[in-house]
C-alpha cells in the first residue's frame, strides 16, 4: 500500500471546496476519500477522520471547533457537509465525567452541533474531542486487525511498531473508549499513533497529508511478513517511507513498494527507528 496523495488533486479539491469550506476541510475532506479508496483499510464500514479548527457564530465570535465525519457517511464519497462541526470546548468538559450512556451522550453530540440541521456525528467524536491533535484518523486496516485479534496479539502489535505506537486494550466504543484513548495518548508520550486492540488503528498529525500518510505507512508495516524497516545503517533519507522492505521474502514486492532492486532494499533496523526517520523526513521535504 502506497501514499495515494497528488498535490495536483489537493490543490483541486481546494479550488472547488475552499472558498466555502476553508482549505484546512477542503484537505480534510481529500484525505478522508483517500483513506476509503482503500478497501484494505475500510473494512466493515471503515472508520472516522476529523480536523479541528474556528468557528465564527452569527456574532461574530471564534469557537474552537471540532470538525468530524458524520455517523453513515462513507469516507470514499464524502462531502464536507459529511464533517459536522461541534463545539470542541464544550465536548472536552465532558471528560471529567466518570460515565456517560450512548443515548446521552449522541444528545450531548446534537446539542452542541453548530447547525442543527447537520447529519449525527460519529459514535467516535469524544475520541477525536479528546485528543490535542489537529488532524486524526481512525481505520480498521486489515492488516492491523489480523495481528491484534489474535491470542497475543498485544505482543505480536508491540513487536511489529515498537514504542512510537500506543496500545490500548479492547474497550467498546463510546464514552468509555474516548476517555481511554485520551488517557493512553498522555501516557505515551511522543507517540505517532495508537492501535485499539481487536478494533483498529489511530494516527494523526499537524497536517492533513501527516496523518494520512502515518496511517497508510502503518498499515504497510504490519502487512510485511518479516516486519523488517529501513536499510541498516543509512542515513534517515534513504528510508524516505516508513514502508516493509520484504525482499529476501517478497522480491517481486519490494522492487514494486521501493522501486530499488531487491539486493538493496532489505531492512534490518528497528522499527521504532524508522518511522521516526521517516516522518521527519516527510515533514522536512513538506511531504
């Protein structure tokens, strides 16, 4: 699985949604039809995106706001009327809450939707609330979900990311789940993502690409058979990807994924060190 990103077709949805939308949902909107032009990563009706940004009410005021695909929506098809905006303030408050049923807290999420008219938010929304990060996404990637539904799945999700990836045991979605997720993203400090254990996997970044392409190099990471990174002892631009380098295995995938022959594109270095390496280096080159 490779970055499906075009700055040609970025600039595109810009021009075509940015001047009613702003560009930061324009990108949002891209990214997320990126992520559902996948089938690898949407299983079971895919997953959830949002962006967090400023809301200007009728008098005038700023409110921070939180931006999040709506509940039945499809991420491959989705509109930016498909991303309703909440009061993110508010939605934060309620963190300090010890429980929270899902019929109330889908009557918090309406209550506090900056149109009333706009399509019920995800069940997920107080994840994406929780959390400090500007842009969020969250899949349920095959590949993550045949390592982490198995018996030692933890372990076997530890082995493959190493300690740039969060994990959370099972919890079921809703209240108790965003809550869960906030902490663990606090408790691990530095981490580029975070994988719900039997469920899926979360990334996010500064900027609509970084988080896609965090989750889309995630994902190729699990799906390599031997897990190994970038070539050992090269300098961090050599691994201008966080992707599998299967060549010894796979050569015929790896001269597809790296473009490099097979003899050069065997990996024998830590994950945890790649992927810091390369998303540094994607966010130096403005990728």
């Amino acid at each position: 699985m490779r970055s499906r990103w075009s700055d040609e077709e970025a600039a595109a949805v810009v021009a075509r949604y940015g001047a009613r939308w702003g560009e930061e949902l324009a990108l949002r909107t891209y990214t997320s039809r990126l992520l559902g032009a996948e089938d690898r990563l949407v299983l079971h009706g895919g997953g959830n995106t949002s962006v967090k940004g400023i809301f200007t009410n009728r008098l005038g005021e700023a409110i921070a706001a939180l931006y999040v695909k709506a509940s039945g929506h499809d991420l491959a098809t989705l509109e930016p009327e498909g991303l309703p905006g909440l009061d993110l303030g508010y939605l934060r408050k309620l963190r300090a809450l010890e429980a929270l049923d899902d019929e109330a807290m889908a009557g918090e999420l309406r209550t506090h939707l900056f149109d009333a008219r706009s399509a019920t938010p995800s069940l997920e929304t107080l994840v994406h609330a929780f959390l400090p990060e500007k842009f969020v996404d969250h899949t349920h990637a095959d590949a993550i979900l045949a390592l982490s539904n198995q018996i030692g799945g933890e372990r076997l999700v530890r082995e493959a990311l190493g300690d740039d990836v969060a994990v959370l045991g099972y919890v079921r979605p809703g209240f108790q789940l965003a809550r869960a997720v906030a902490d663990a993203y606090e408790a691990n400090a530095g981490c580029r993502g975070m994988v719900w254990m039997r469920h899926g996997l979360m990334t996010w970044g500064p900027t609509a690409r970084a988080s896609y392409e965090t989750m889309i190099d995630a994902r190729a990471a699990y799906a390599c058979p031997r897990r190994r990174r970038c070539p050992s002892g090269r300098p961090s631009h050599a691994c201008d990807r966080w992707r599998p380098c299967c060549a010894a295995a796979w050569p015929s995938r790896a001269a597809t994924r790296t473009g490099r022959t097979a003899g050069r594109s065997c990996c024998r270095s830590s994950p945890r060190r790649c992927w810091r390496s390369s998303t540094a280096t994607g966010a130096a080159s403005g990728r």
